[in-house]
C-alpha cells in the first residue's frame, strides 16, 4: 500500500469514463483502487479509466 508521509493510506479516485460523462465514480486507498481499475479494464476495455490520487475523507 502507498503511504503518505504521516503514514496514512494514500487515498485514489478511480472513473470509467463514456466520452466526457463519468459513469463509475469511486474513492478508496490505493490497494483497492488499483484491483478496481484493474477491474474496470477488464469490464470497461474501450472506455477511459483513470486512477487519480485525492485528498483523504474526512
């Protein structure tokens, strides 16, 4: 798992993008973002996936 420099967990936002609309939109840390993109590439193989790092929730 990436880590910040506190050692938090570095929180990513994953997208499956249709064109210029956002049609999966999801926030977790990183481990799970990248199975989930993972994931969507496989369900999603034309459309964009992108993989973004956020801030933390609150």
């Amino acid at each position: 798992m990436h880590a910040t420099t506190e050692g938090e967990p570095e929180w990513r936002r994953v997208r499956v993008w249709f064109g210029e609309f956002a049609i999966a939109d999801s926030t977790c840390v990183s481990d799970l973002a990248d199975k989930l993109e993972a994931l969507h590439r496989q369900r999603f193989a034309r459309l964009l996936i992108t993989n973004e790092p956020v801030t933390p929730p609150d």
